[in-house]
C-alpha cells in the first residue's frame, strides 16, 4: 500500500509575492530481505548473502542461532519464526535449508514496532528460487552450491538486488546466467 509520508511547503521569502507549492512525498512500504542463507542437515552454512551490514562477529553470532533454531523444530511447525527483531522463513528442500531473514524499514514498522512483511510471499520467493536453481542445475543439491558457488550468488544477484526482490521470471534469471556462461566458454576457447 502507498502513503503518504512528507508534504513539503516551498515557498519565496518576499511575502507579498510568495508561490507555495506543496510536494507530496510518496513512499511504497517495502520491507526489505536482510539475509539469505543455504543450509545442509547438518547445520553448515553453504551459501550467506547479507543485504545489511553487520559486523563479522555478529554475523557468526545470528548465522550460528538462527540455523541452530530452525534445524531443531519440527516439521509439523511453522516455517516462521522471530528472533532478535528478524522475522525469519525457512524451507527444506531434500538435505537443505533455505533460510531468508528480514527485518523492517523504518516507515514500515508501526508503533508496536512490528514487522509487517509477508510471509507467504518470502516463502513464495523461496520457492522461486528453487525452482529457478532447479531448473539451471538439473536438480539442486548441496554439492552444486558448493562447487558452483559463483553461479549460485549470480542466480540469487539476478532475483535480489539490495534487499528487494526483483526478479522473479525463472526464464528471465536463467538467461542472463546462459549468456555470462556462453562468454566465459568464449574467453576459454580464446587462451587454447
């Protein structure tokens, strides 16, 4: 939903001819993804993208506890749970985790301080990004994250962009990835 947040009042200094001209200020509320994660059963991290800054200790401090928190729950559970002001989602797919945290802009959060985000829509997303991974690798497992880990944060690159979603058209993300491929195969076929 839109709403409005600032009206701005310009006006001259000379007083008999002074032009008022109001601007309203119009701002989407969006909560942005603050971390993705890709987990495996054992609670390794495979893959951490982070939209926010956090210092090195504080991110092996949350990595390590909120992966600790989803691999104990149940699968009778929700996949959402709130930790540290981070509205987590997370998902299994065969032996891993895919974890999103977000937590909310200023404007989004209201007086409760309460995150609004949508959880089905990042579970959505969640999904999307499987299927879009899926669809590239054949069938996404561990071992492909972890020896085409460029190709995984250029795939999650072309769907995230600081924190918001912007792509979700697996044809779309799937293409760009062909074409970076198709180059690098060129510049190997150069220096042969």
């Amino acid at each position: 939903p839109l709403s409005i947040i600032d009206r701005v009042s310009l006006s001259s200094k000379e007083p008999p001819t002074s032009l008022t001209v109001q601007i309203f200020v119009i701002k989407k509320k969006i909560s942005m993804i603050s971390f993705v994660l890709m987990v495996n059963k054992q609670g390794q991290t495979r893959l951490s993208k982070y939209y926010q800054w956090l210092p090195m200790e504080e991110r092996v401090a949350l990595e390590s506890e909120i992966i600790r928190k989803c691999l104990s729950r149940s699968e009778l559970q929700c996949s959402f749970l709130e930790y540290r002001g981070y509205k987590v989602i997370y998902r299994r797919y065969a032996s891993l985790f895919f974890i999103v945290g977000t937590r909310p802009d200023e404007d989004v959060v209201n007086i409760k301080g309460e995150n609004k985000e949508n959880e089905l829509g990042l579970l959505e997303f969640i999904h999307n990004l499987v299927e879009t991974m899926d669809k590239w690798a054949g069938s996404i497992c561990e071992l492909d994250i972890m020896y085409q880990l460029e190709e995984v944060h250029f795939i999650l690159d072309e769907m995230v962009m600081n924190g918001y979603v912007v792509e979700t058209c697996k044809g779309t993300t799937l293409r760009v990835v062909e074409l970076l491929e198709r180059e690098s195969r060129k510049g190997e076929a150069m220096f042969k």
